[in-house]
C-alpha cells in the first residue's frame, strides 16, 4: 500500500551517546522523504561527530564507536542540510515522540536553529503497534511484513522497517474497530491519512517529550512539575517573571522553552 499524502512526510531514526535527550548527542541519522506523486523517496544518512564520549551501553546497542565519528562532521556543521531536508513536512518515526524528535530539536537549538513541530502532523509508528499489537520493532517488522530485520539499531536498517510497518499496518487494520473495552471501541482508527494518524498516536493531554507540561480538562496548558504544577502556565508566568526567566535559564528542553515563550509573546508581553 502506498502512502496517502497531502504534503512531503520526513521518516527518520538516530543513534545517539546516549539516553537523555538533553545533555546526549546525535551521532547516526537517517532521513528518508516522501513526496506527493512522486514514486521513489529521497534518503538522507550522515555520521556525526558528538563531541562529547559515547557512553559504553550506547555502543553497545548500536555499535558505532568514536573512531566511526571521529573525522566526520559535527552537528552545527550539517544542521543547515538536515533542516532544509525537513522543511516543512511531517515527521514520522518509532519511539519518535518521546526520543528521536526531543533529541533533535535540542541539536537544532545548538545549532542556532529553532526546529518547531507545530504545523506537522507526527506519525509515531511505535504508538500505532503498542495500541494495537505491544511487541518491539523486530517484532512489528515480522508481524506485520512477514520479514525478518537485519541490521537492527542501524538507523537506516531501523527507519526502513518502520516505513514498512507502517505500511504493514494500514493493509491489516483497514476497516478494523479498536475494541476500548466492552462499553467503548473507536470504528477504524488506522487509516492512510497522516493528520488521523497523527491524532490516534499522539497523546493529547501530554504537550512535550519531557511531560513537564500538559493541558488539563478544560485545555489549558498547565505545569506537570514543581512548585506551581497543576497551575496554569499563563497565569504563573504573568504572575511572577522570575520563574519564566528560571526555566528558560535552567535545562529544560528546547521544546519547553519554546512553548513557554510562545505563551509569554501570545499573553503577557505586551
């Protein structure tokens, strides 16, 4: 089945030092670009030199050392390509939501470029496979394609399958009902649409990788954390300025900051 798409959509993967989204580096990415009539994707892969060690459960997964990175280029150094390779399309990937995305949006703040993902649908294919069939990668690709991965934690090897499970996924759960339980079910969630499948995979409540914000019952978006949590973000920052200067100083995601001086621009910068 071939992906029914509106605007460009960016499939990507990376291997990292390490697990925090903050303070680890990028050093594998794979993009791979489809287009609206146009029959093959482009693909984009680049090595990068961290500049900081890879920690040793890092290599362990992925196997890419620091002599592998060493003469290769830094982010900041090909920060202009990946971005323009971007666009402004959609972003699709596994475990995309809570890794990938965070941990590129802080290389491109770096870098000194503000990566936004409002605007873009985001097809998280790992949330599609947890909400319908929990298994891992590996799994999904057998599941659902009937192949076996090779090359696994190799970024580009890893966006590849999830292209083709995503795939796998919209042939077999064509016209199939999610079943909640026995008083709720939702009528064919996994459509070949990337706004409804960004709107099955994303999780609503939740606004950042790092859940330090979130909207409550009536849809504002309020503190998951500290001392003002379950406060309205726009009443605390209006109310006190030496907290919105805090989190912008402290190390809180890029994504973070950017949404809160959204809110202060929007609401209380006059």
């Amino acid at each position: 089945m071939e992906l029914n798409l509106k605007k460009e959509i960016i499939f990507f993967d990376v291997e990292s030092t390490g697990l925090n989204v903050i303070r680890d580096r990028i050093i594998q990415i794979a993009l791979i670009k489809y287009s609206p009539g146009k029959p093959e994707p482009e693909e984009l892969t680049l090595l990068i030199n961290p500049g900081i060690p890879i920690s040793e459960e890092a290599y362990g997964v992925h196997g890419i050392s620091a002599q592998d990175v060493a003469n290769k280029p830094t982010f900041s150094q090909v920060a202009d390509q990946i971005y323009d390779f971007i666009g402004d399309g959609d972003i699709g990937g596994y475990n995309s939501a809570r890794y990938d995305v965070p941990i590129l949006m802080e290389e491109f703040a770096r870098a000194g470029k503000e990566f936004s993902m409002e605007g873009r649908n985001s097809i998280d294919v790992q949330r599609i496979f947890y909400k319908m069939e929990p298994r891992t990668l590996r799994a999904a690709l057998r599941f659902y394609c009937n192949k076996e991965l090779v090359g696994a934690h190799d970024a580009l090897a890893d966006v590849r399958a999830t292209v083709d499970v995503l795939k796998g996924q919209l042939d077999k759960y064509q016209g199939v009902d999610l079943i909640v339980d026995e008083q709720e079910s939702i009528k064919a969630p996994i459509v070949n649409d990337m706004e409804a499948l960004h709107k099955f995979t994303s999780d609503l409540k939740t606004i950042d990788a790092t859940q330090r914000l979130k909207y409550n019952s009536d849809g504002v978006i309020i503190f998951n954390f500290g001392k003002y949590v379950n406060q309205s973000v726009v009443d605390v920052i209006s109310k006190d300025k030496n907290y919105y200067n805090w989190i912008l100083a402290k190390d809180f995601s890029s994504q973070v900051k950017q949404i809160i001086k959204r809110l202060y621009t929007e609401n209380v910068q006059t």
